[in-house]
C-alpha cells in the first residue's frame, strides 16, 4: 500500500483492526462542444488530436452539423479514418461527393455523402458508443431544437447537418429534423447535461466579414472626394471578385468565372451559404453568452471558405495551432474542477 495513501480504519468486533484505503477523488470529465462551419469543421481533427497529444482525452462530445460528423467519428473510435477521408478529398472528389437534384427539398440528395458515412461508422448507434455523444438538430416547422441521445448514428448526424436549400430533412422518430446551427451552433449546454465537468467548445463562427454593425445612410460626397471615392469602390470590388473565387461555388464554376461574377447576381450556394455563416454568427454569440463554455478554441480560419472541403490539411493544422494555444487554460480549469469534485 502506497505511504501517501489516506487511511480509514475499520474495528470488526473480534478486536481486528483492518486499514482500508479511501476512495480518490475522481478525474473531472472533459466535454467538447463541436460547433457548426462547413469545411472549416475539419479543425475539430485537428483540436481532438492536439488534446489527446497533452494527455487530456475527452470522455464526453456533443456536435452540432460538421462538429457531428467529427465528434461522431471520434466517439464510435473512427476519428483515423475519417482524417484520411478528409485528407484524401480533393476539388473532384468532393464534387464527386454531390448528387445534385432538381426535384425534393434540398439541392442535393445526400445520399452519396451518407454511403461513404455509413462504410465509416458502420451503422452505429449512439447509445452503444464507447464515448457519451450527442447532436443538435432543428425540427422543421416548429424550430425546436432536438437533442439527439440515441438511435443511428449515421442519420442522427445527417440531420444535424441538413442545411435548408442544400440538403433535405431527415425523418426521425416521427420528427423532420434540420441543421442545428439554426438553434444551437455550438452545443455548450447539451455538453454539461451528458455530464461534463470541464466544457471545451470550438466555435468555428469566425468570419470577421460577418460581424455586422449598424449601417446610417451619409451624405453624398463632395466633388474634390470623388476620386477617392473611385479608389475605394474599385478596391471593394476586386474583394469582392476574390471572395467569389474562395471556393464557395459548388458547380460548373471555374475560379475565372466565379472572379467575373458582379456582386449583384451570386449564386445560389453562396447565398445559402452567406446567410448560414450571418445566422449562425448571431446566434453563437447570443447562445456562448448565456451558456459559457469553461474554455473556447477559436480557429483562425476566416480565410477558409465554408465549401472548401479539399483543404483539410489546412484546417486541421489550424485547429491543433488553436488547441496548443489554449491548453495552459485548459489544464487550469481541469485542476479547478478536480478540487470541486
């Protein structure tokens, strides 16, 4: 027995006195909080992996749409392979990935994506994972966010990614359900109800374009200010051509065509995929505000489009950067948990 064990000591009634070791202290458990972003939720790989590599391994993960997808392969023990999925894509095979359609609810079928899911995962169910998962989903028509505990993994996920216009709901449990970033993009409390002591969120909301303020109507310029005027219209321009060629088109686009495309005429994708990035900006700040995470990773990934799934490499360097970042404060809330429990 261990000299620095604490002792209780036990009297039996024949007079023997035996030492009995006192139960220690559990470890504090640490949740994740996946948070909702497109392409640029390969990050979470990359802060999962940054995590594990300082010996902090989370025991519980709550995702919300592409924070589902990595936190689902991560608690059915297939984050691996879904690394080499996402390293493996490229601008071709992504497309491959896309069985567009003109009928239905959704642009795209989704089917093709929830096949290469379903070899991943192999039909899982959440309730027998080895790690405790849950996902957020929105149900259509009432906007209820549902919390998904149990059930296929695989169809759990896909709801939670369902973005309106581009993918249909899923049906489950008699509900359609849709995109959970439309209630909860990064899912903090659902991380605190399965249990977390320590909650670490990475929230992917971090587009500076779309920290929007008040715009007031000004007077029109002065003469002599017109040139200046000029200079900056045809500055706005050329980023706008520049954002336009990031990535965000998802068909028969090439990167010259897309530079050419005049402000006022974008395509579909990227206006489904502009108001998601505005929205789900609005209601992270507004949900992070009442519902705290313990400690926050935010990604620098602003320069990543939202539809650029072939730069995975990047964006999983980019969220073990953020991850090693934070670790000083993640250690430091993990000793204060471990002295309250």
């Amino acid at each position: 027995m261990s000299p620095r064990a604490a002792l209780h000591v036990r009297s039996f009634p024949e007079g023997i006195v035996e030492p009995v070791e006192a139960p220690r202290p559990r470890t504090p458990r640490v949740g994740l909080a996946l948070g909702g972003g497109s392409a640029r939720g390969w990050a979470h790989i990359g802060v999962i992996e940054a995590l594990q590599e300082a010996g902090i391994v989370p025991e519980i993960v709550a995702g919300c749409s592409i924070g589902a997808v990595v936190g689902g392969a991560y608690a059915a023990g297939k984050l691996d392979r879904l690394k080499a999925f996402a390293l493996s894509l490229t601008k071709r095979r992504v497309m491959g990935l896309v069985d567009l359609r003109i009928a239905g609810s959704g642009l795209i079928a989704g089917e093709r994506l929830a096949r290469r899911l379903s070899q991943e995962l192999e039909n899982r169910r959440i309730e027998a994972l080895p790690v405790a998962f849950a996902c957020v989903a929105t149900e259509l028509g009432t906007g209820h966010e549902v919390w998904l505990t149990n059930g296929p993994l695989v169809e759990s996920v896909r709801a939670s990614y369902a973005i309106p216009g581009l993918f249909p709901p899923v049906l489950l449990d008699s509900r359609l359900l849709m995109d959970g970033t439309l209630v909860n993009p990064v899912p903090v409390r659902l991380a605190r109800e399965l249990g977390a002591d320590v909650v670490i969120c990475v929230n992917l909301a971090c587009d500076p374009r779309v920290r929007g303020s008040l715009i007031r109507p000004e007077p029109p310029p002065e003469e002599d200010e017109l040139e200046d005027e000029l200079a900056r219209a045809v500055e706005t321009r050329s980023r706008w051509a520049m954002l336009c060629g990031a990535g965000l088109r998802m068909v028969g686009r090439s990167r010259r065509t897309a530079s050419t495309t005049k402000p006022g005429n974008p395509g579909v994708a990227r206006v489904i995929f502009d108001a998601f990035n505005i929205t789900q900006d609005r209601i992270s700040r507004a949900r992070l505000a009442t519902d705290p995470p313990d400690v926050m990773v935010t990604p620098r990934l602003a320069a990543m489009g939202l539809f650029e799934f072939h730069r995975a490499a990047e964006g999983i360097a980019l969220g073990r950067e953020a991850a090693r970042a934070a670790l000083p404060e993640i250690r430091r809330m993990i000793e204060g948990a471990a002295a309250r429990v």
